[in-house]
C-alpha cells in the first residue's frame, strides 16, 4: 500500500512523493530523486530528523541519544526510520536549498597537513582533485558535513567542514580524537599525500536567512567547526548579524581556533566570543565553567528572543535544548548538529 508524504521546509517549500508501507521514508524520497540530508541511514546520526505532524507511522530501531523518548512521543522522528501506516506531513527543521535533487559521486582527495591544534584535536586540510564537470569546485552550505571514506579500511565518518566554498577544492575539519576509534587511528597513522574520499555534502544545519533574531552558538570542543564555516561566510558577506558565540572545552590545554576567532571577531564587530573552561588548571580570567551555564547567563540577561545553534557531543547539545526551552526560546528556533560515533 502506497501513502502520500509531504515535507514541508523552514522556508515553506512543500515536496510530495509516495512511500509504501516496507520502505521507509528517506529511502522512498530518494526513489523521487529528493535527497533530504542524511548520513548514516541507520538512525544512529540524526541528521534525517524531522517533526512528523500528521499522520501514523512505525519506527524501525534508532538511538535515543539523537531521539529521546519525549521528543519520539511529540512527533519527532528520523526519516531513515519511518515507516508510512498512512498519509503523513513532516516538517524539517532547514531550506529547501539542503534537498538535492541529484547526489553527486564522491571526489577523490589528497591529505595535504595534519595539524595538532590542541589537545587530541587536529586540523585536517585535504585537496579535491580535479574533476572533469566541476574541476576544483565544491559546493556546499557552511554549516554542514561530508562523509569522508577511507575505501581500504571499510571506513567511513561524517565530519562538519570548517572553511567556506572555494574554488581552490580546498576543504578544511577540525577533528577530535576519540580512544581507539578507527578513524582517529588512521589519522595518526597517516601521512601527508595519503587519498581519501569525499562525500557529497550533507546535512541541514544551516543558518535560518529568514529570521531577524541575534544568533547564539553553543559549541562543544570540535563542534566549533561547522560555526567556523558559518562566521566565516558572514565575514566575507559582511553581515552585521548579532552573534554570540560560546565555546566549551574541558581545560585550558582544549582551547582550539582562539586566533581564528580573534581575527573573525575583527570583521564581524557584532561578534562576542565566550571561552568557557570547564575545569581550568591555571590562573584562567575567563568563564568558568560549561557553555551552558553561559549561555543561561546570557539569556537571562537579553532575553530568548534569539535564535539558537547547538553543535557537539550529545549532552551539549541536549542540556542547552533544554535550557533555552525553559527560558521561554520558541522551540522552532533551536537547530542542532551531534556530533555522534556510528
Ligand atoms: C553529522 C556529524 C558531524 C560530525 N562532525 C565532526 C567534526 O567536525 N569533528 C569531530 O571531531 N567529530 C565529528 N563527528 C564525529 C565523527 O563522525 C566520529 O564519530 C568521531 O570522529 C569518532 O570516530 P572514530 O572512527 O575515531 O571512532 P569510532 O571508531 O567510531 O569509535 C570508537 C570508540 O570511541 C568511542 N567514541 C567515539 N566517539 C565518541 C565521542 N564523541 N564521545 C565519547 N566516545 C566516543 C566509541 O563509543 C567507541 O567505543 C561528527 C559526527 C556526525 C554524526
């Protein structure tokens, strides 16, 4: 049996496609050749969640660290999991602009540095390889993610880039090491000239064009990356769009990207940049303690009239959820990327 599903975007597009009751709903909307963001397709990344508003549906099996009980009973589900028992309206959380309506194969790329910036924090910068249609060009939003694979390894991560668009087919991440985990392995273990490949670009945490409000960003560790990319464009469009960052880490020696951000902050004069160290072992002057509890600062303070951008380990980004709901932050407002092991 065959049910109509309608996506609606944040900026009020509408897409329609079928989807019988074995498939699932991203699976069915790529058979319509709608690519709607998505990464690991087994609902373990959250990057195909949407808001189901009408209509049943059956979820296959999914992590609740990227779809917690009460936000599964409010309608929340991962595209890669549902599965149709009628008609259904789902709204996603990002523009149209983030649904390609063709995947491009991936690119070959060259590892060109391994930089250690902090403490087990690296900055990755691979090179495209010439390509016959697009030559050096990637295309992609800033805020969003490639999956990179290591072919002989059977191996493949979703990491968020850190640079903008470029002509040069240069492509730049922020990655944080984890114990034993295969693709923190092979970095260490890797050498400069090594290839790799580059998936087409995902995911829809993008900054909303429509809103007026002032932007908080919440950004645990390595999460800074994709807000790089996303101050980086508002810097070269010159946008004077209020902003407040707020980076975490767990100690001094985890502070990453402080004289990137100095030099934003010189472009973007409506920047504020909040370091906030968990547990500081020397004579630190700065905040004391996690983003969160800044940020609850700052709200009370300005407001919840603000938009809010949550990027990084998954209690970061569930604990700020909550935070900014309960300063009265209209939910629609919240947008988030977990930066979740596969
Ligand atoms: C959309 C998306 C974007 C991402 N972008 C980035 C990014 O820009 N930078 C970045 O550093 N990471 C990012 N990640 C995380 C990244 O994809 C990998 O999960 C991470 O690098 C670990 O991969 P690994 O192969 O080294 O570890 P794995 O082999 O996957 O894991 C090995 C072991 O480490 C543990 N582990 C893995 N990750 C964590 C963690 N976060 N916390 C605690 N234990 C963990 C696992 O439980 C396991 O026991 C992103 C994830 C997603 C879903």
């Amino acid at each position: 049996m065959s049910h109509k599903i309608t996506i609606s975007t944040r900026d009020n597009h509408q897409f329609e496609f079928y989807c019988n009751d074995k498939q699932n709903v991203q699976d069915a909307a790529e058979a319509a050749n709608l690519y709607p963001p998505f990464g690991c397709k087994s609902g373990v990344c959250g990057a195909c969640l949407g808001t189901c508003k009408t209509g049943n549906y059956q979820l296959d099996s999914y992590s609740d660290e990227v779809l917690s009980a009460d936000a599964a009973k409010n309608g929340d589900v991962l595209l890669c999991c549902a599965i149709p028992e009628s008609d259904l309206q789902i709204t996603l959380p990002y523009d149209a602009e983030c649904i390609q309506q063709t995947l491009s194969a991936p690119r070959d790329a060259e590892i060109i540095s391994i930089e250690k910036i902090a403490e087990r924090t690296f900055k990755v910068v691979l090179q495209l390889q010439d390509d016959p249609e697009v030559g050096l060009a990637f295309d992609f939003e800033p805020g969003q993610f490639v999956e990179l694979e290591i072919p002989n390894l059977d191996l493949m991560r979703a990491y968020s880039l850190s640079n903008t668009p470029n002509w040069e087919g240069r492509l730049e991440f922020l990655i944080r090491l984890q114990p034993n985990g295969k693709f923190s392995n092979f970095l260490q273990q890797t050498a400069i000239g090594q290839h790799i490949l580059v998936h087409a670009p995902s995911g829809g945490f993008v900054i909303n064009k429509q809103s007026a409000n002032p932007r908080c960003f919440i950004a645990g560790g390595t999460g800074l990356s994709p807000f790089l990319s996303i101050l980086s464009r508002m810097a070269e469009w010159a946008e004077n769009h209020p902003t407040h960052l707020f980076l975490g880490v767990n100690n001094e020696a985890e502070i990453l990207c402080q004289q990137e951000l100095t030099m934003l902050q010189q472009s973007l004069p409506h920047l504020t940049v909040e370091i906030c160290v968990w547990k500081p072992e020397d004579n630190w002057k700065g905040f004391i303690g996690t983003p969160v509890d800044a940020f609850k600062a700052h709200l009370e303070k300005n407001g919840s009239a603000t938009d809010v951008y949550l990027c990084g380990p998954s209690i970061l980004v569930e604990v700020s959820t909550q935070a900014a709901l309960e300063a009265g932050v209209n939910k629609e407002h919240i947008y988030s990327e977990r930066f979740v092991s596969s």
